[in-house]
C-alpha cells in the first residue's frame, strides 16, 4: 500500500513538474492535457488517476509557490532590522526563481487563468503579501535605514527584478547562481540604504 501510494505521489510529482515547464514555454492556454500526457509517456487518461484537471494542476503549481512564499515572510525574525528583513527577502526570491525556475515563472505570469473562486483566492493573497512587505519597508523609512520611497516601488522593482532572473536562465548562464544572488541584493538594498 505504501508503495502504490509513494508511486502516485511521484507520478504526481513529475506531472507538476513537467506540467509547469510546458505551462511556461506554451502558456497555460497552449498546454493540452494530451500534450502534457504524451511528454510524460502515460495516456490521457491516465492522468486522471492523479489529478482533476488541467485547472487543478494550474492551482497546485501556483499555490504551491504563494504558500513557501507566505511562510517565508510570516516566519522571519520579528527582531530583524527592515534592512535585514528586506535583504533576506530579495535572497528567498531570487533563490525561488533560480531553484524552482518553471513554477515561479507560471505563477508570476500564468495566474490569471485560476479559475474564479482561486483567482480571487491568489489575488487577495499576493495583495496581503505586498503590503506586508510594504510595512517592512515603510518600518525602514520610518526608522531611518531607508530612503524616503514609495513602499509600492520598492515592492514593485524586487519583485520585477527577480522576475527578470528568467532572462539569466535562458541565457549561457555566465555567472553562478549565489553571484547572481549577491548582485541582486547589492543592486536592490543599495537603492534602499541611506
């Protein structure tokens, strides 16, 4: 029994898995679940012993992603400086992009095909993420590590700026990973810091 279970799990794993890395070269849209089936090597319908549907599969790839997000900025050292706060921010997203490429890449630019009921789930979920981090940064300002900016902006350049990590891992990939890391912090903190 645990064996059947452990295979269904992994079956289910790869689907994820292979799902997201179609998902982010054809869209959500352009992905069949024949399409998906036959890169995997199982039949259409087999899928279905796994999961739902093609929706279903959208909803745990990006959920999934939002949820080690969320935990990342609810669990971190409440006696950290914003700087510091900020800064092991940038480093959780700019790892996010670099080690789960294909989920992170589908749930910034895939979300807005959840269905109703998830779209308004996630939406209202990434609302109450960026002002979290909003208040971290306002906390920074209001305290005098950072300079006096929109708290929106800074928001706003992180994110986009990790999202743009996409480039690097379709490029030759001339620069490791923890460099690229190192560079991103040193780029975004210093707009920051007075």
């Amino acid at each position: 029994m645990a064996t059947t279970t452990r295979k269904r799990s992994s079956k289910k794993e790869e689907i994820l898995k292979t799902a997201a890395r179609m998902f982010r070269e054809k869209g959500y849209a352009g992905t069949s679940m024949r399409d998906l089936a036959e890169k995997i090597g199982i039949e259409a319908a087999s899928l279905y012993n796994h999961i739902h549907s093609k929706s279903e599969i959208l909803e745990e790839i990006i959920f999934s992603i939002s949820r080690d997000c969320r935990e990342q900025l609810d669990n971190m050292d409440p006696s950290g400086t914003s700087l510091q706060k900020i800064e092991s921010l940038i480093r959780f997203h700019t790892k996010m992009m670099i080690d789960h490429f294909e989920s992170y890449s589908v749930m910034v630019s895939e979300w807005m095909h959840l269905d109703e009921e998830k779209l308004g789930e996630f939406v209202s979920e990434r609302r109450r993420y960026v002002k979290k981090i909003e208040s971290i940064v306002q906390q920074g300002i209001d305290g005098k590590e950072f300079k006096p900016v929109l708290p929106y902006v800074v928001v706003l350049n992180i994110l986009s700026s990790v999202r743009g990590l996409e480039f690097w891992q379709k490029s030759a990939k001339t620069h490791s990973a923890e460099v690229m890391e190192e560079n991103m912090v040193q780029h975004l903190i210093g707009g920051l810091k007075l």
